[in-house]
C-alpha cells in the first residue's frame, strides 16, 4: 500500500520500507513518529480513504542536508559575500501504511455513590447578573457649546476698470 503524506510544506509519496529525508522534526533517533497529514492512499490502481489511513515512520538520524552557497555581487564595486546554509533534516525509515487502529471508546464516568448522588445533584447557584447603570437623561446632560459663525470679508473696492485698488 502507499500512500501521500504532506510534511515541512512538501508532498511524499511513501510505502513501507521506503526511506526519505524530510525538514526537521522533533525527536530522537530510534522514536516513533505518526505523519497524520495523509492527503491520498491506494493499493496498485485503487485508492483508498485518505482519512482512514496512517503512516508510522521511525526517526533514523537528525541531520543536515547538503551546503547551498550563497553569492552576492555588485559588478564594478568591489562587493562580493559568499556564505552558505546547510538545512537541518530528519531520515524517516517508514514502518506501515496502513488502516488506522480504531480507538477505543472513551470510558463514560462511573455512576456516584448513593450518598455522593445528593450532594452533586443539586447545581450551585449562580449569582444575579448586574444591571446596567441608568443613562443619564437628555436634561441632565449639558448643552455643547456652538462655534460663532465666521465673519465674511467685505467686498473690495474696484474702480471703473475693473480692477482692485
């Protein structure tokens, strides 16, 4: 069976036994990890319900992939920086795809004891709500203040030809 699982932003596609290097997950080498974001299973031409279906892997080493050299330059004046990165990783030995093990049911609490009945069957009571203080009144309230309006300017004397003196 395989499956396609979706992790650290890329997409898989995996089967038991398969071996693939994946970004950084938490643990040690020797744990067990559950990969729950399976987008889509199937056996030969068929598929399966994704939702139905998990993959356990087993964390093989925490290492670092290989050293991407970055270069930076300005042509014609004398600017160069080279630095590299070398990304953390984690190796996955995949254990099983396979159908989900249905969880047990929870258990429902177990029925109180007869004198223990009485004394939680009554629930407590709640405290009255508060009530909202009363708004003032429009009377009480007093009247804003208005602006004066603005003064118009007088008309500008002109003489016969039209012009301001």
């Amino acid at each position: 069976m395989f499956a396609i699982v979706r992790t650290g932003g890329k997409q898989y596609r995996v089967a038991a036994g398969d071996k693939i290097a994946v970004e950084k997950l938490a643990g040690e080498a020797g744990e067990t990890i559950t990969l729950d974001d399976v987008l889509l299973a199937g056996e030969g031409d068929t598929i399966a319900d994704a939702a139905k279906v998990t993959v356990s892997a087993e964390i093989i080493a925490q290492a670092k992939s290989e050293k991407v050299v970055v270069f930076k330059k300005r042509r014609r004046h004398n600017y160069r920086r080279k630095a590299g990165h070398r990304q953390q990783m984690t190796l996955l030995r995949i254990t099983d795809v396979g159908a989900a093990a249905k969880k047990a049911p929870a258990k429902k609490a177990a029925a109180p004891k007869a004198g223990e009945a009485e004394t939680k069957a009554a629930p407590a009571k709640k405290a009255p709500a508060k009530k909202a203080a009363p708004k003032a009144s429009a009377a009480d309230k007093k009247p804003a203040a208005k602006k004066a309006p603005a003064k118009k300017a007088a008309p500008k004397a002109t003489d016969d030809s039209g012009e301001t003196k």
